[in-house]
C-alpha cells in the first residue's frame, strides 16, 4: 500500500506549494494520503481544510471521518454534528461510509442521524 496514489500525492503535493490555500486539491490530498494510510497527515489536511473554509459541510464531514478512523469517536461525532448544521445530508452514504465504522453503533451517532433525517 505505500505505493498506492504516490504519483496523486506527489501532484497534489506540487500544486499546493504554488496555492497552498487551494481547498479542492488539500481535498484530493487529504483523501489520497487517507486511502494511501497515512491517516495522521489526511487529519492534519482536514483539519487545515475547515480552518479554511469553515462553512464547507463536506470538510467537516471528511474530518468526522478521519477522526473516527483514528477511534476518536466523540471529537467525530462533534464533526458529523457540524457537517449536518452546515448542510451535510447524503444520509444513504453517512450509514454506509466505512471511515465511520468506528461511531456506526454509537448511540449519539443514531441520535443525530434520527434528528437531522426528521428535518430534511
């Protein structure tokens, strides 16, 4: 796996050092560093994102989902809350979403699903 998406994130890598607030490419590269298994540089990239761009729903749920790869689960919830306050409602991926797996069971997890899907 440490070769998978090395040439991606070494492009990504070269169009940030001339725009390194450009949101869509510190999203490709957060996603590939995280597929590639380099979680903790895919966090820091999300994390940066939000700081970025804090009203981006999908920064902060690709954070939410960063955070529960690592087993953060209540910083990951806190995450998904924000997505959903700023707009997230892909609920069909949000229960299927592997990088999840980790807060699935939890029930603030299920309480949050349930609240915001009583709203939509």
């Amino acid at each position: 796996m440490k070769d998978t998406f090395q040439f991606e994130i070494k492009f990504c890598r070269s169009i940030l050092k001339r725009d390194p607030e450009n949101i869509a490419t510190l999203e490709m590269l957060a996603g590939y560093c995280t597929r590639a298994g380099q979680i903790d540089e895919g966090l820091a990239l999300d994390r940066k994102i939000v700081h970025l761009d804090p009203e981006n729903a999908i920064g902060h749920y690709n954070l939410a989902c960063s955070l529960a790869i690592k087993n953060r689960k209540r910083e990951a919830i806190d995450c998904l809350r924000t997505a959903m306050e700023k707009g997230y409602r892909d609920f069909d991926w949000l229960m299927e979403d592997p990088d999840l797996t980790t807060i699935h069971g939890e029930p603030e997890f299920s309480a949050l699903v349930s609240e915001y899907k009583t709203h939509s």
